[in-house]
C-alpha cells in the first residue's frame, strides 16, 4: 500500500510545520483500524464515501464518522463536487508529511490491507469502463474536431517550450477535460490542479491521473470565473483550448491573473480568428477565435504581460500561443503598492 512521498526538498519544507500538538492528535486520529485503512487507500486514490463503504464493508454514518475525524486532523482533504464528496491523502501542509509517512508504513503483506487493495483496484476498473464508454460516445467528434487544426504532438511540444514544467512548483490547468495537461506536466511539477465543470470529463481526468501515477495531481469541478483558490497561490497556469468557450474571455484571464503569484506565467492556447463559423452553431464555441490584440489587451487589464506570441498553422485552423507573466507588485516612494509598469513610471 506504499504510496510515492513527496520529494525531499518538498518534505524538509512543509516538514518544519510539524508540531508536536499537530503530530499527536494526526496519531490520534490514525491510530484506530478502519481509520489507518482509509487513509492508506485515499493515499492511492480519490474516493468517495460510497466507494470507501464498498471496500471496507461498513455503514454509511460510520464510514463518514471516521472520515470526518481524518480530515479535522489534517490527514486528509474533501473536496465537493455536485452531489459527490471526494477524499484523499491531504497533499501539502504538515499533513502530507505526517500522512504519508503513516502510509508507508502500512505493511503491504497484511492480509486485510491486501485485500482493500485488490477491492480498490476493482472499483478503478469499475471507473475506467465508465469513463471509456464517455469517450467513445464522443470521440469521434473530437477527433474530427482535431483534424482541423495542427497536430496534437506538435502543440503540446510547443506548450512544453513556452512553459517548460520544471521548477513549477504548484500549476493550475483551467479547463482540464480529459487532463491531458496534467498528464504532460505532473511528471514534473510539485503539485498540478485540474478543474473543469463537467462531471464526465472529470470522471475521464481522474481515470488518467490513476492510470499514470500521478498522486501529486488532482482534479475539481469549478467555474473558471470562480476558481477555488486563494490568490497568489499558484506559479504557473495553463488555458488550452478553453477560451472559445467563454462568454466573458477577459473575466476569466482577470481570474486566472488572481491566483498566480507575482512573477507567475500564464500560457493561453487557441484558435487564431477563423471562418469556421459552424464551431459557433454546433459545438458551443462562443468566439471565432482571437486576435492577438484583444488577448494582450484583456491580459494587461488585468496585470498580465505577453512576452510571447507564437503560432502553429493547421488547415482551416490556426492555432496560436500567448505567453504572460503578473506584473510584480512594487513600493513605490510613499510606501504605497503599485503595479508593474505604472510603478516605473511614477518613480521616473
């Protein structure tokens, strides 16, 4: 039931939080059967409470109960989603420290572990099946979708030039589906968030992330004008191929400049403008594509500058690339903050 830790240098950080209040109540919140199984198996996956009854064989009150204590002790997180809870091993904080160092403790050989695993791997092909169907109802308008534009590889080549993941420390991927960025990133990156508001493709993301080992990432369902995180709390975040889709396209680049740190990068992928005007009547997109103008326009209203601007042509659509970074706040003289630009120019 081992579960890969943190990396090291991830572990001395969040480590020098532990205190001993917050270690001795973590062990006392573990320290009983069904809790220490529940933690070791949200550990290898994001599970909700239904799934977790059909593994360990108890009540519904009972599960939750223990549940409950898991995550007041910090060793685990629950997260919302529609009418669903999920729970899994609690990723930063003295509680990934303290929980994943339980975990690997838990003896991989004891019968009754062994056996939660093999019902949690069932439970994954259970979830896998479900997902496939999803895909191949849709799959091949998505195929027929991408056949417009420049090769896949070659786009996710370029994304991996512009933004390359190394020294990402936390990323955001707003618009996830299938989670296909979180796949290309999460080999490398600290710790990646997926959200989305489809509970299908979610379904699909979280199968993936599984399939890959990718226990540093994880997926919500979320509106991309309300993201679920405090601001200036990621280093990088990724739009690819979601814009079209959005009603209010500078509100969501206003959004996504909130919650990146100063300095952070923000990488928006899209169609060029194009003629392509049955994308707007059969498949939801709700803008023919951007300019470049209007995409550095919303970015710099809301504190971002492009540095880059690059393009893959494909037949009839292009694909275009813009690379931003949030302006640092900076003092000016009288001690107030400003921003970027406007702060250089007051003091010249």
């Amino acid at each position: 039931m081992a579960q890969p830790r943190l990396r090291p240098d991830i572990d001395l950080e969040i480590g020098a939080g532990l205190s001993a209040e917050f270690l001795l109540e973590g062990l006392r919140a573990a320290a009983e059967p069904t809790r220490l199984r529940l933690l070791a198996l949200c550990a290898r996956a994001e599970l909700t409470v239904s799934d977790l009854m059909q593994i360990v064989g108890q009540s519904q009150p009972r599960v939750s109960r223990h549940l409950k204590l898991l995550c007041e002790a910090g060793l685990l997180v629950r997260v919302r989603e529609g009418t669903w809870a999920y729970y899994r091993l609690a990723q930063t904080g003295p509680g990934a420290v303290l929980g994943g160092t339980l975990v690997d403790l838990v003896p991989p050989e004891d019968a009754l572990f062994a056996l939660d695993a093999e019902r949690l791997e069932a439970i994954k092909r259970g979830r896998a099946e479900a997902a496939a169907a999803y895909f191949r109802s849709n799959a091949a308008e998505w195929h027929r979708l991408r056949a417009l534009h420049a090769d896949p590889r070659e786009v996710e080549r370029k994304l991996l030039s512009l933004l390359p993941p190394q020294g990402i420390g936390e990323l955001l991927d707003i618009g996830t589906g299938t989670g296909r960025i979180l796949d290309l990133y999460g080999p490398c990156v600290g710790h990646a968030l997926g959200i989305d508001q489809s509970r299908e493709m979610l379904s699909v993301a979280r199968v993936n992330l599984e399939k890959h080992g990718l226990s540093n990432c994880a997926v919500r369902q979320a509106d991309m004008y309300q993201l679920p995180l405090n601001g200036a709390s990621v280093d990088a975040a990724i739009l690819h191929m979601v814009l079209h889709y959005a009603e209010r396209p500078a509100e969501v680049l206003a959004e996504a400049a909130r919650v990146l740190r100063p300095g952070g990068r923000l990488l928006v992928v899209d169609f060029a403008p194009h003629k392509e005007l049955n994308l707007l009547k059969d498949h939801a997109h709700r803008w023919p594509g951007f300019a470049t103008e209007e995409v550095t326009g919303w970015c710099a209203a809301a504190g971002l500058t492009v540095s880059t601007v690059e393009s893959l042509a494909g037949t009839p659509l292009t694909v275009s690339f813009w690379l931003a970074q949030k302006l640092p706040a900076l003092h000016s003289i009288d001690g107030s903050l400003a921003e970027g630009n406007q702060a250089e120019g007051n003091q010249a």
